[in-house]
C-alpha cells in the first residue's frame, strides 16, 4: 500500500547521534551564533531511549574535548568525570603469569597523566543537558533511518523511521510516518559502522584512495567492588594471554567513582579463526591469577558491547559531501594505542561547527564544507592520529610479541624525530576477508561460565537492559540466506553464532530445513555492536535501525 506523505520540520542544522561529537557540535553552534547575536535551529535526533542510553565506551577521556567546548566543567558540581588517573598500569600476560611493564618504556603520548575515569555515557548526559540549555532540540527514541537528497543530489536532511510496521512489512493499527527533518547542513555522527553513513561514503565514494577501514570489538562489564579491592584512579591495560599472538587486542580495567570498576576486552576484527569468540575471550582473562582477585567480593552489574573503529590516519574518510559532513567515531577517529577517542570526538564536533557556522554566515548552503576536510589533518586530531599510524598495521603483519615491539619504536621515532622509518603502512585486507575456513584452524573450546566471575550471553544481555519491539521488521537484515548457509556455515562454521556477544546468531539443527540446519535470529538481543555487519566474511549482513527507541539501555557504561 502507498504510504502517507511525511510531514516535515527545517532546521539550519540536522545532527543525527546525540553521542559526544554530534552534542559537541551542536552546543559549538548554539555558542557562536550566540556571541555574534545571530539565532540558529539545531535539531538532534538520537536511536537511543534517552541521551546515553546507547553510549558505551572504557572510558579513560582526554579532557582537551571537554576544556575547550566547555572550560568550566571542573568547577560544575553536576560535572561527570570526578575520578582522576592517580596511577598507570601495563602488564603483559601469559597463560598463569604476567610481568608489569615499566612506564618509562612508553612515549609521553600514552600517558594517562591528566586524564580522568569515568562513564562516556554520564558524560554525554552532561552535554546533552548543555545542548538543551542553549535551545538545541534533542529527539531520543527517533533512529534516522534515510538520508534526504535534493534534485542536485546533495544532502538535505533525514527522515526518522515509520512506526508501527508489522513483520510481514505491513503497517499495523497504531502505524505512525517517520518524519522529514531537513536542513541546510546535515552532520552524521552515529559512531562506529552508522548504518546512514555507510550509504553517504558509497554513495559519495568518500573511502576512494583511502585504506581499508579496520575494526574492534570492545566488551565490558560494569561491577561494583569490595572496598578492600578498590584503589580510586588505578588504571590498568594488559595485552598477550588469552588470545594467542596473531589475533591482536587487549583489556582494560578502571577504578573510579563510588567503588566501581569498569573492565572490558578489545579484540580486534581482523582474527583468522573462526571458532574465536571475543565474549568468551574476555570471560578468559578475568580468571587469570593476576586479575581475578581483583573480584574478590565484587557483583557484576552491568554489560554491554560494541565495534570500535581502529583504522586511523589512512582510515579517515573525506568528511564531506554535499550538504554534510561526518565527525567523531564515524569518521574513524580513535586512537587505538591510546584506547581514546572521545576527546577527538567533541573536538570534531567543534570544527565541524566551525565550518558550518562560517558557511550559514556567508549565506551558503548543501555545498562541500572543504574548510573542515582539509584542516583535521593539521589540528590536534591529526597530530593525535598521525604518530600512532603504524601501530595497528605492525601489530596486525607481525603479531602481539613483535608486532607492538616495533609499534613502540614506530612511536618514539614520531614523538622524537616527527617521522617515522616506516613511513604509513596499510592495513592489507578488510577485517570480513581475514577468516580461514573451518577446515584450516584448530577449533578453540572454551570452558563453561560459572556463574560467578565468568558468565553466558543470555544473563549479560540482561543487564544491558536490551529490548525490542518484537513485531517489527527484521533490522538484522541477511541478503541471501542460501549464501549464509552454503559460505558461513558450510565452509566458516558459522562463526556469527561465536563473534556476536548479545547471543544473536545460532545455527539450530532442524531436520526440515535445507542441510539440517536453520539460521534462527534472535534480534531482540541485539544490542546494537555492528559487529555482524563488519565481520560476516561475504558481507551478507546489513545492519539497520530498528523501530523506534530500541535497543540498550547503559547505565553508567
């Protein structure tokens, strides 16, 4: 059946993510047009149930983002990061033992010096609560799910997704149209793998000349510990054990606030085995005998994962198109020997707006915003990127004991020379090519939760606090079941069942299905990681927003 035409609203301003570059460069707006006595529309719309309900992330924050965007927070009683970093670990593991690394064998980059513990979804509360003050209108619970596009082709804008469609795809009693939302300039910042800014960077070709972008899975728990266990501002980074030396990643585990510690597991997406599990990778490393004291006493209370984007430098696609542009993790933004991001998020936001503000002034709209494109390089992102640029591709050609090894050096020649003897290195190949068929790999086994300081997906869904409607069309989208069937399953082994960290995925045997097996989807678990969408090795998997305000709900993640 036809639909309803949409009804519409105009902004000079559409910024779709509530995340800390999308906020960033909203409250940026809203505090230019204000100095120069100018009004400005800027409209957020956020896929998450509120501000933050989505936001997950370590977090150690920079604060640079944060001084510059907003130089008094350290004075607001309401401020969100309270814990500052008072010591700085590095440890790396083997399988019953480990060794501390010395804090002098690192470039001042990777300190942790001045820099504080705490909730990136608190922190995003925060600016949200600024945006708002300053007259920014933030719509939680309304996904963009379709970019707008004028008879020119450019960006004008996007439409939230209908409500109330049916699974067959068909709208049911309480259906309500999606919304248009148009503006003389659109900013996506949807993090990692956005599903609207995977269609700007093919439709724009906006990765042509750049590298492979490369990806992690970041898992956390939240857990609230025994006082003896607690040291506020303890930091601590480990890498090695349990994954072995081709498949690269790491943990983190951050004291702060009321007795909490954050502790999480990045593996990075470019594994080759297809029976690694990452949930159950992260389950591993916390029995080993330097960090399970650490739970002595403690009770878990939250879960939650998501993909990090760890291409960098020669990952950043151009930034703009006609009528927008892309900033923080959507642009690729992370610095991943540093584990941060935030800080080049909101400082994205920040020359985003910049451009944009000078641009509405001039009385230009839905053109290239090339002041923002050229100038990252040179800015504080760029320098932040630039001396860490060969660390992610030496670690992945040579493994974690000598791959890191020369990361490293490649480090301190850039911290000391400003160049590096490597020059840029690539990536090599996309994380979905680098799985091995089954019948090359030595199965891994691991071993049953116990309930206590290891644990299944189904109980860690739990308290990620997921939900979803469930008569709604699938948003775990798979293009050609036969292909999952004869590719995934019959030559990989059906690694989705392994790499999902929400339970998702399941091959289950059925003696009417094709083969003897079915692929059952269990969406409702879904919370939200894109992990799916990067790694399916034939790219059979698209990931869209859901209906409405589904999804995680984080508290303090």
């Amino acid at each position: 059946m036809a639909l309803p035409e949409r009804e519409g609203m105009d902004f000079d301003v559409v910024i779709v993510g509530a995340g800390p570059a999308g906020l960033a460069a909203a409250i940026r707006l809203k505090q230019s047009a204000s100095e120069a006595g100018e009004e400005i529309s800027v409209v957020v719309v956020e896929k998450g149930s509120e501000v933050g309900a989505h936001i997950l992330s370590g977090a150690v924050v920079d604060p640079s983002g944060l001084d510059m965007l907003v130089p008094e927070w350290r004075d607001d009683p309401e401020r969100p990061l309270k814990t500052a970093v008072e010591r700085d670990e590095f440890m790396f593991l083997t399988k019953n033992s480990g060794v501390t690394l010395p804090n002098v064998f690192f470039p001042k980059l990777m300190s942790n010096h001045g820099n504080f513990v705490g909730s990136l979804s608190n922190v995003t509360k925060y600016l949200g609560a600024k945006a708002e003050a300053l007259g920014v209108e933030i719509y939680p619970g309304f996904p963009a799910a379709e970019v707008l596009y004028d008879d020119r082709g450019a960006v004008v804008g996007v439409a939230t997704g209908d409500l109330g469609i049916g699974r067959s795809g068909d709208p049911r009693d309480d259906f309500t149209r999606g919304m248009e939302l148009r503006g003389k300039y659109t900013i996506f910042g949807e993090g990692a793998r956005g599903s609207l800014t995977k269609t700007l960077i093919d439709r724009f070709k906006l990765n042509a000349g750049r590298d492979h972008q490369k990806y992690g899975l970041g898992v956390k728990e939240l857990w609230q510990l025994a006082p003896g266990k607690f040291e506020p501002g303890l930091v601590q980074h480990t890498m090695g054990w349990p994954l072995p030396n081709k498949a690269g990643g790491g943990s983190w585990l951050y004291h702060f606030d009321d007795h909490l510690l954050s502790v999480g597991f990045v593996t990075h997406l470019n594994y080759e085995n297809p029976t690694l599990s990452p949930f159950e990778e992260f389950q591993r490393f916390k029995t080993h005998p330097m960090i399970a004291e650490t739970f002595e006493g403690a009770k878990r209370i939250g879960y939650g994962a998501r993909a990090i984007m760890e291409g960098g430098w020669q990952s950043v696609p151009k930034l703009v198109f006609p009528g927008g542009c892309l900033v923080g993790d959507s642009a690729g933004f992370v610095n991943v020997p540093r584990i941060k991001g935030s800080h080049n998020a909101v400082l994205s936001g920040i020359q985003a707006a910049d451009a944009i503000g000078a641009a509405l002034r001039a009385g230009r709209q839905g053109d290239e915003l090339t002041d923002y494109d050229r100038g990252w390089r040179d800015s504080p992102i760029g320098q932040d990127l630039k001396a860490v640029r060969n660390v992610k591709p030496l670690w992945s050609k040579y493994g974690t004991l000598v791959g890191v090894g020369l990361g490293g050096l490649d480090m301190w020649a850039n911290t000391i020379l400003n160049a590096s003897p490597f020059g840029t290195l690539s990536h090599g190949k996309p994380d979905h090519a680098c799985l091995k068929p089954l019948s090359e790999v030595t199965p891994i086994v691991y071993p049953k939760p116990d309930g206590k300081l290891t644990f299944d997906r189904l109980s860690s869904v739990y308290l990620s606090n997921t939900n979803h409607e469930e008569d709604q069309p699938p948003h775990l989208q798979v293009k050609d079941i036969g292909l999952q069937k004869s590719s995934e399953h019959d030559v990989f082994g059906g690694p989705s069942a392994r790499y999902c960290p929400a339970g998702v995925y399941e091959w289950v045997e059925d003696a009417v299905a094709a083969g003897g097996v079915r692929y059952q989807i269990n969406a409702q678990n879904c919370v939200h990681c894109k992990t799916c969408d990067i790694k399916d090795p034939n790219q059979n998997i698209n990931w869209v927003t859901p209906e409405g305000p589904g999804g995680p709900n984080y508290p303090n993640m």
